[in-house]
C-alpha cells in the first residue's frame, strides 16, 4: 500500500510538471519575454512612450508565459477565455475609434486652423505609407496584407490595428508591436534624418507666430473636417467620426463632462485593454517568423520614409513661398501622426540650434493634421481592398 502510495504521489507529481511554465518553456518564449522586458525598461529608464509600452511589454510577458494546451481556456487565442474576449476589441476593430474619440477630446486644432497650408505637411508625411505599400507588394506580399503594414509608416497604432484587423488580421500582432515601437523610438529615429536633410539656414528660420483663433472657428472646424473627410473617404468614418466628434466635445463649450471623460478615464481603460491584449498576441509559436521580421523591416523604413518625406516636401514648398513666410523645414517631421512626441522633437531639434526659436505651437498643425492624414489613408486603401 506504501508502495502504491508513492507511486500515486510520483505520477502526479509529474503529471504537475508537464502543466508548469519550466516544463513548456522553448527558445521562442525566452527571446519574447526579452523583448517584453526591453518594452518595459525603455518605457522606465527612457520614458519612451511608457503609457503605451508598459502595458504592450507587460502584456507580451503574459502572452509567453509557456503552458500545456489542455483545454484550459487561458491563452489569448483559446475560444472564451477572458484574454480571447478582450482581444476581440482588437480583433473587431472596437478599441482604435474610442482612442479617437479621447485623442480628438484633448486635440487643438488650432495650429492648424491659423495656417491652413500646414495640412499638405501632414499629407506629405503619408508618403511613408504608400512607399512602404508599394515595397511591400514588390517583396511578396498580397496587397491587403502590404496595406496593414505600409499604415505603420503613419505612426499611428489605432489607425494600424483598425487597418490590419480588417485587412490583415492574421498579421496584426506584428503590425501593431511594430507600429507602437516606432511610436516610442520617435526622438531615436527622426532627429538624424531631420539634421541630414536640413541646411543650418533652414534651421534657423523664423516663421510667423501663429494668428488667435476663434472659439467659433473652432467649434466649426470638426464639423466642416468630418463633412469633408468622410465625404472623400466614407470607409474612414469610424476613425475620422470620433476623432472629429471627441473634438466638438472639447470645443463646445457644454460637453465638458463628456470630454473629460473621453480623455480622461475613458482613453486610459481603452489604452490599458489595447496594450495588455496586443502584447498578449505576441504568443512565440504565433509571432516569431520570418515574416514578422520583414513587417519589422517595413515599418521602420515607412516610418523614415514618412520622416523625409514631410522635410523634404517644406523644402521644395519653401521655393514658392515669399521670405518672411517660408516654412521651417524642421516641422516636416511632425506630420507622422505621433501626437504630440513628433512635434516636441521639432521643437527640441530646433532650439539646439537657436535656443529662443519655438516651433512648437507651428509643429503641431502638421502633427494634427498626420492623426487626420493616416486616418484617410487608412480610409483610401480599406475602401479599394476591403
């Protein structure tokens, strides 16, 4: 009986350590949970975009965390388990407009409304996406899927899980990691670019501050851009909707409540659920291809080439503007649409220069014209290939 005791005890025992994380553990699991901890260490010690990749890297630590498919309904991609559902907020396209929604609550516009000609930065900036589509396609991949991973080059993460989940939904995983990576690498990757491309004199200029802009103006403009936006690209309206209603929210004058709240508590939830949920696809055995790399490859080149697009367009603008209206070249990066992070390397590329020149204020009409720029393209390539 002791015997069959020890026995019993013995099979169950090993029955356990088939079931733990050691037991299942592979190579794969280890290089994800390493590039989950690196998320997290750039996010701490750097302040690199940290509300968006502490949950991601936290949230690829959780997705490889090894474990023996029983039947337990714990993985992301098991039918009912509870990280399953909440990525269906992924998956489905839900999370990407209530990030619109808060990011056009806490938007001002007016940059942009004071100097309307600011929008054809953005829309230069949006070169990245559709070089890198055109890349894409000539590297093999099908035109739905070359779509998902040009958006990237927008710098915009919902606006590239709303793409790919409708898209390219088997890629999504590796689009939107590599999409918010680039976000994050944002002071990393553009100031060389914007020194290369740029003369000291350019560097230098002065452009006119900005006029004052009217609390009608501004209550009129998100209508006037969701008209018009959604008139042009219909297959956009659930970004460019919200973005444009969040931003009538804050400008009315009588929504206070509700605009806080979209910018507040209620971006906050979405962008803690998108994080967790989009590191969590990051599972090794789903993720670790050689795929996955090129999308990597793709979306820094898009990203750069969204970069020199947006300096390089300001330059060849300049030639047919009057001297005291010329533009400064270094405000061309910010029509990717890294809101705000893009348009403060304008400005602290800028000051290292001429400490008392403050592009701040004139970058940021770029910057949000690129949040509406990558949305319509966004718009443009669903509404061809979805």
């Amino acid at each position: 009986m002791h015997d069959s005791f020890l026995s019993f005890l013995g099979e169950n025992i090993q029955l356990f350590l088939t079931y733990t994380g050691f037991y299942n553990l592979t190579w794969g699991h280890l290089a994800m949970i390493l590039v989950g901890l690196i998320f997290i260490f750039l996010a701490i010690r750097y302040e690199f975009e940290p509300m968006l990749l502490i949950p991601i890297g936290f949230g690829i630590l959780i997705g490889n965390i090894p474990f023996k498919d029983a039947g337990l309904q714990i993985g992301i991609y098991e039918e009912g388990s509870v990280l399953n559902i909440l990525y269906q907020g992924v998956r489905q396209g839900w999370y990407p407009p209530l990030i619109f929604l808060g990011i056009g609550a806490m938007t001002d516009f007016s940059a942009l409304i004071s100097n309307p000609k600011l929008m054809l930065i953005g829309a230069a900036a949006q070169l990245g996406i559709f070089g890198a589509y055109t890349i894409a396609l000539q590297l093999g991949f099908e035109p739905n899927q070359a779509a998902a991973i040009g958006i990237i080059g927008g710098a915009d993460g919902p606006t590239a899980i709303f793409l790919s989940s409708k898209l390219a939904p088997n890629l999504m995983g590796a689009i939107a990691v590599s999409a918010y990576s680039y976000m994050a690498l944002v002071p990393i990757i553009q100031p060389p670019f914007m020194r290369l491309l740029t003369t000291k004199k350019e560097r230098l200029i002065r452009m006119k501050p900005p006029r004052v802009v009217s609390s009608t103006e501004k209550m009129i403009f998100p209508i006037i851009g969701l008209l018009l936006t959604c008139f042009l690209v219909p297959s956009g309206m659930p970004l460019l909707g919200m973005l444009f209603f969040g931003n009538l929210l804050k400008e009315s004058g009588v929504t206070r409540r509700l605009a806080e709240t979209a910018r507040g508590p209620m971006i906050d939830i979405v962008t803690i659920l998108l994080g967790v949920t989009v590191g969590a696809s990051t599972q090794a055995s789903q993720f670790l291809s050689f795929q996955s790399i090129m999308i990597f490859g793709l979306g820094a080149l898009s990203f750069v080439i969204a970069t020199c697009g947006g300096v390089m367009f300001v330059k060849f603008f300049n030639l047919f503007l009057k001297k005291d209206n010329k533009i400064n070249p270094l405000i061309g990066n910010a029509g990717v649409s890294a809101v705000p992070d893009s348009a403060r390397i304008s400005q602290i590329v800028g000051l290292e220069y001429d400490s008392t020149n403050y592009l701040l204020m004139h970058a940021m009409g770029p910057n949000v014209a690129g949040v509406i720029g990558s949305a319509v393209a966004a718009g443009i390539l669903l509404g061809f290939l979805g």
